[in-house]
C-alpha cells in the first residue's frame, strides 16, 4: 500500500508539472505569435482574442472567465482528477498569457506568426494529453459532449467550435486573411499533436499473398533481417485456404521486402500499410 501511495503520488507530481508546462508553452504560442497578429487558434481562446481587441480585457482573465461556465457542469461529469489538471491549466495558461503579452511579440508577420504559434499550440497541448489533462475551451466541451452521449466524435466538435469561431474573428477584423492564417495554425497545431501524442516512429507493415512464402519469410529474414509472421487466410472467391505473410519494416526496408517478394514470386499479392508505433526488438522499445 505505501508503495502504491508513493507511485500514486509521483504520478500526480507528474501530471501537474506536464499540465503547467503544457499551458506555458501554449501562452508562448499565443502570446508572442497568435494575439499580436489578431490571430486565432480556435476555441475559446478565438473570443477571448476578439474581446482583448474589442473592449481590452486582458485574454488570460477572457479565458479563466469563459471557462467558469463550463468547470461548473464539469465538476458534476467529469472524473475528479481531471477536473483539477483542468483547473490548474486553465489558471495557468491564462496567468502565462497575460505576463507574456507584457513582451513584444517576436514577430509581426502573420505567416511566420501563424507557422511558429500553431507549431507552439500543439506542442503545448499534446503535453496536456499525455497527461490527461486540459486548458479548458472547445477540448472541455468535447469531453463534456462525450459525456453525455459517448457516440459523439470529439474532432467533429472541435472542428465545429474551431470553425465557428475562425468566422467570427473574421467577421470582426473584416479581413479573411485573418481566417485563412488562423485556419493554418490550427491545421499545424494537429499535426504536432498526432506527431508528439502518437509517435513519431512510422513503420510499414506489408501484407504478402503468395504460394512461396515460405521461400519469401526465409529471404526477409536472411537478407533484410526482419521476421515475419503467417497468419492463416482464406481466399473467399476461390474458397482456397492461405497463408498470409506479416512483416513491419521500416521505411528503407519496405522496398527491399516488396523486391525480395516479387523476384521469389512476381505474381505474388502485395499490401502496404501504416503502422503508426511498432513496439518489440528491432524497433521502439516500451
């Protein structure tokens, strides 16, 4: 039991540095790139940005206050543990946000502002993901969504909020080239987040339909040095049972594989897919 007590304990030590450090990079993101540029990453964060230049209300203070309606309803669905990270990011973020705009912004071209903050966001929030944690925003509404009906897409509700509120920076400003850089930093703000959340470890893994996979396996696994698995198949047309040869390679050995393949048998069946993460010996270690 203490030691279960000591382990409980770093792994909260953990997530709150994560969720403080996650927020701090996120205001770097906006602070320095998106708010100077009249840019908006989405969210609450895309009102906050328009009452900041509309009535000049500090966007750290616009966010801790937009967020209160939703921490209300949240307390009552979400787990506990959540809702404190969810807490201390909020508050944090909004407490970054508001020194750093004490700073100028490091640059005013909206391109490269759009580029650097929406790289900046993702990082910041896939931090908060891996520890399971948030800022608030359009991300709270989506779980609270889920909560409510969990056969709902959190991306789509995101997308939605995300494009909604683009609109209305837009209509605000009165310049589409606010939307269509914002619309930039968003997109970048996801790749970043499936590079760092996901992995950035891609690997193939390649399908082979043959009558000589026996020959083939035996080849990978002496010339390219990968193993291979077979798994037991049944042609559905000719009723005809298979042996469907499994191998993950890398990028640089998927050509080698498919060569080694089609010269034992060229009329062999190829697939190629995408592993995201492949875990074991000759690839990432857990």
């Amino acid at each position: 039991m203490h030691l279960e007590e000591k382990y409980n304990g770093k792994r909260i030590v953990i997530e709150i540095a994560g969720t403080i450090l996650g927020s701090f990079i996120m205001a770097l993101g906006v602070s320095l790139f998106l708010l100077p540029n009249q840019l908006s990453s989405g969210g609450l964060a895309g009102i906050a940005t328009i009452t900041y230049y509309l009535l000049h209300i500090p966007m750290g203070t616009a966010i801790l206050v937009l967020n209160i309606p939703l921490f209300a309803i949240a307390v009552y669905k979400l787990g506990k543990s959540f809702f404190i990270k969810s807490i201390v990011g909020t508050i944090t973020l909004s407490y970054f946000i508001d020194i750093l705009d004490k700073f100028p912004p490091l640059t005013n071209d909206r391109f490269l502002a759009c580029v650097y903050g929406g790289i900046l966001m993702g990082l910041g929030t896939a931090i908060l993901l891996k520890v399971d944690s948030s800022t608030g925003g359009s991300d709270l509404i989506s779980q609270l969504a889920k909560s409510y009906n969990p056969m709902v897409r959190m991306s789509n509700i995101i997308t939605i909020i995300d494009i909604a509120i683009i609109t209305l920076n837009v209509i605000f400003f009165g310049e589409i080239e606010i939307g269509l850089y914002s619309a930039i930093a968003i997109y970048l703000m996801g790749k970043m987040i499936d590079v760092l959340f996901e992995g950035i470890y891609f690997t193939k893994l390649v399908l082979v339909i043959s009558h000589k996979n026996e020959e083939i396996a035996k080849e990978i696994g002496e010339k390219i040095q990968r193993g291979t698995t077979g798994l037991l198949g049944k042609g559905m047309y000719t009723q005809e049972e298979k042996l469907v040869l499994m191998c993950a390679a890398s990028r640089g050995d998927v050509g080698r594989v498919k060569m080694v393949a089609r010269k034992i048998d060229p009329r062999c069946f190829i697939i190629i897919m995408n592993a995201r993460e492949v875990f074991g010996l000759g690839f990432k270690k857990i």
